[in-house]
C-alpha cells in the first residue's frame, strides 16, 4: 500500500512540476512577445504566432507531406540555433518537431511569418546539439510549398 501512495504521489509531483514548467514557458514567451512590438495570437495549445504574409487557406500541410521552407530557429535570448533562410529545406513534416509542424498549418502553403512555442512542442528535456533542455524556441518561417 504505502509504495502504491508513493508511486501516486511521485506521479502528481511529476505533472505539477510539467505543469508549472509549461506556465513559466509560457509566461516567459509572453514577456519575450511584449518586447517585439508585433501582433501575436495563440492557437491555445502554447503556439504563439505572428503572420506577416497570409498562407493559402486552401493548403495546409498534413504530417505526411513534404515540405519546403525558409527558417531562421532562435532562442529567445536571440541566439540562433538553426538559419537555412538562405536555402530552402524539403522534409517531410513528420520529422519537424511539434511545434514547427503546427506552425506550418497556421501559416499555411505561402504564408510568412513567427512562430513560439514552449519546449514540450521542441525539444523538450533532452534539447538538441545547440538547444539547452527546456528551451522555448522561435521560428520565423517561410512556407514555400508543399506536396
């Protein structure tokens, strides 16, 4: 019983930590938009985004297509982690991390603008070769096609 009750507890102090991780990510993308000058929204689920040319509303990506793009990926500090805005990137989508996928469909094929999303929608706790664990990450995005 008693390891059942600690098993338990171990558990919900494990979800209030992620809860409260996520609440400061958020919080600190929130502190991080105020400083831009530039007009956010949020699809709810912690994606933040700002659209400087609107997408055609007609072609969204699914996580089975390929896509083509230009990026510049940065920390909220302003380092940058990844800039291929010189030359575009085919993937398939599957293989972008969740936040970047959901930045796509909100830009859509064509669309242009900045997405920021918490790390549970990046790289999460193991971060990348240039990405600390836990690091919120932006996007500026340039969605040429996709088939």
């Amino acid at each position: 019983m008693f390891l059942f009750v600690a098993s338990a507890t171990m558990i919900l102090s494990a979800c209030t930590t992620d809860e409260r991780r996520f609440e400061n990510e958020v919080a600190e993308i929130e502190a991080y938009i105020a400083t831009t000058g530039l007009d956010f929204q949020t699809d709810g689920n912690g994606v933040f985004y700002h659209i400087e040319k609107e997408g055609n509303i007609n072609r969204v990506p699914d996580s089975n297509n390929t896509v083509t793009f230009l990026h510049v990926g940065y920390l909220l500090d302003s380092t940058i982690f990844s800039n291929g805005w010189d030359n575009s990137l085919s993937i398939t989508a599957d293989y972008l991390v969740p936040g970047f996928q959901e930045g796509l469909k909100i830009l859509k094929e064509g669309g242009r603008g900045i997405v920021i999303f918490p790390s549970e929608l990046g790289y999460g706790k193991d971060g990348a070769t240039t990405v600390p664990s836990y690091s919120p990450l932006a996007f500026k995005i340039d969605f040429l096609s996709y088939y």
